[in-house]
C-alpha cells in the first residue's frame, strides 16, 4: 500500500502536465474547428495512467486471495485449507482462509472481511449459494474476481465444480461392489446399510437422497436407515456409530458424503474399547478424503480397518493446485470471465490405493468399471 501511494504521488505530477497539455490541446481545437467535439469522443489519459499505475504495483508486490472455507471439521477440508495457503505464496502471493464453519451467516461476515481487506481475489465454497449472492455481487462491483468452488452462486469469475450427484452415485457403486462381491452368498437385499447424512447443505441433500437409495446399485444391500447429523466432524461421526451399534448391532455397511462423518465411524470401531475386532464383513465408503484416510483404506485390504473407498474429485494437493491456476489465470487475463471447470472422479479402494498413495492419481479403476 505504501508503495501504491508513493506511486500516486509521482502520478499526480504527471496529471497536472496531461492536464496542462490537455486544456492547450482543447484551446487549439477550438480555435482550429470553432468546437470542441474532437474531444468528446476521446477517453480520459489521467485515469488510464492511474489504473496502470496500481495494476502494475499490485504485480510487483504480488496479489492477494482470500479463501472462505465450507469448513474446517475434518482433516480434508482443513488440509486443503492449509495447502491452498501453501500454493498460492509459493506463487507469490499474500494468502489466507476463513473458517466458513458450515454457516452461512459465518460464511457471509467472512466474505465481508475479505471485501473490506480489498484482496484481488475471492474464493468461496458456499453451504447456501444463494444467500451469497448479495455479497458476490458486492465483491464483484468493487472488481474482486470470485471464485466459486463447488457450489455455484448467481454471479462468478470462475465456476470450479463438481457433479455432486454423480460422485454420490459412483460412491454407491462402489461401495456396492464391494457388498456384492463380499457378500455373493447372502440372499438378495439382506445387507444392513445405514447413511450418515448431514442435510444443512444443498449438496449434503442432493448426494444423501442418492445414498439412501443403496439397493436400487447392490443387489445384496437393504437399506436400514439414514442418520441425520448436525454437522460433518468427526466426533459426531463416532457419537453416531456408538448409538447405531447400540439400537441397531446388526449394521455391516456405513455410507456417507462426508468424509468426516465417515472417519468417525471407523475409529469408533477401530478403537481399543470398540465392541467389534473382525472387520472383514463390515464397509465404510464416503466422498472425498486425503492421504490420511486413504492410508486406512491400504489397512482394509487385510481387514484391519473397515473405511474401504472413497471417491473424490482429486487429491488435496490437486484441487490446490487447480484453485491457484484460476486464481493466476483470472488475475493474468488467461481464464476469461465465466469460465467453468467440471472436475474429474478418482476411485480409490483397497484396488487402486497403492496407485493413489504413490502418484495422487487412479487411472486402474475409472468410471468405465462401473457402467
């Protein structure tokens, strides 16, 4: 800021020259065509100068990026938090992220900071898209790009999504795999599956009324029932399975878009004083998730843990990486305005993990295995 002030000060000096040559130019015009409508049309040079005067400053000190988070309960969305940081001063730029808190009201003050602090860019992944829009529209007026991730508001520089239907739908897939396969003797739809659900969200409502529909992908599964969450920790997550394991013992199979959730149950289960030591008839299968979780899967091909899959749109590292090329790419003038990027599916069980650990990528088990 500093330096954009002292810049200015140089730049008012050139004003009063172009203002001095522009009154002499306007003088001769008159005098030349007895109008001043040569002039009319021209464009004033004083705020040219003086936008290319900041954009440049702001180049050289490097741009700003405020990132407000769906939230921070659990190690996926705190991990891409902190390596969206990483990434974007790596790029040279002054980053940070607000705890969106799975709000929307938290999500909006947040959005204000960053409007207030005047950061070149906002990215957002909003829990209510449309309780943003007043906010985007805002940030947008003042010339903030907006980036939206995942869930799309009304307005956008850059749309990053998802289908959020289609990865809960290949998490059915593939978590009906493996109940199938693991299960081929059972008599048809005798499975018990239960799905932790947490419907605060559009996307948490749209990929849990896919998941409650276990038995229409796996020919063995009967859907028992779905628990809704407060939120998607993983606290919550290990209350929920100690109190389904107490009403409902008979449960093998957990399903859930929320990775949180998701790890919960597996460490109720995996804990020292868990009821339960064989895992080899029980699955968990969730949505997104990091190395961390997909360690566990490595554990589950020798039935040591029973988190099985997950399906994501990328690894943690990935997605950072895809969020900073936009934000560079907006800034630069590489991504044009309304630009839309659909993400990708990665599978990952106790098949495809090695693959994932060593190279954050799956190319031997792809959507075309479960068509």
């Amino acid at each position: 800021m500093k330096k954009i002030i002292s810049m200015l000060l140089v730049v008012s000096m050139l004003v009063l020259s172009l203002a001095a040559c522009k009154k002499t130019d306007d003088t001769k015009s008159k005098t030349d065509t007895g109008s001043d409508t040569q002039n009319q049309e021209a464009t004033d040079p004083v705020d040219d100068v003086v936008d290319d005067v900041v954009e440049q400053v702001k180049k050289e000190e490097g741009y700003s990026v405020g990132f407000v988070t769906f939230g921070l309960g659990g190690d996926f969305f705190q991990s891409l938090a902190d390596t969206f940081v990483e990434k974007m001063t790596e790029a040279g730029w002054k980053a940070q992220y607000a705890d969106g808190a799975f709000n929307p009201t938290t999500q909006i003050e947040a959005f204000e900071n960053f409007i207030a602090m005047e950061v070149d860019v906002i990215v957002v992944w909003s829990v209510a898209p449309e309780a943003m829009d007043t906010v985007v529209k805002t940030a947008m007026d003042k010339g903030i790009k907006v980036i939206n991730f995942v869930a799309p508001t009304s307005q956008y520089d850059v749309l990053m999504i998802s289908d959020e239907e289609e990865l809960a739908v290949y998490c059915a897939k593939l978590a009906a795999k493996w109940i199938d396969t693991t299960y081929a003797d059972a008599e048809d739809h005798s499975v018990p599956v239960a799905v932790l659900s947490c419907r605060l969200a559009e996307t948490g409502v749209t990929q849990a009324d896919v998941l409650i529909k276990i038995e229409e992908f796996s020919k063995k599964a009967k859907f028992v029932t779905e628990i809704e969450c407060a939120d998607e920790n993983m606290d919550t997550g290990m209350k929920t399975a100690e109190n389904l394991y107490i009403s409902n013992p008979e449960i093998k199979v957990f399903l859930s878009a929320h990775n949180g959730l998701a790890l919960g149950v597996n460490n109720y289960y995996t804990a020292i004083s868990s009821p339960v030591t064989d895992y080899s008839d029980m699955g968990i299968f969730t949505i997104n998730g990091d190395v961390a979780i997909a360690e566990i899967i490595k554990t589950s091909a020798d039935d040591k843990a029973p988190l099985r899959g997950m399906v994501l749109t990328g690894s943690v590292d990935d997605t950072a990486t895809e969020i900073r090329d936009m934000c560079i790419g907006i800034m630069d003038g590489s991504v044009k305005p309304g630009f839309i990027q659909k993400a990708g599916t990665t599978f990952v069980n106790a098949e495809s993990v090695d693959e994932y650990l060593e190279t954050g990528k799956v190319t031997s088990l792809t959507a075309e295995d479960f068509k």
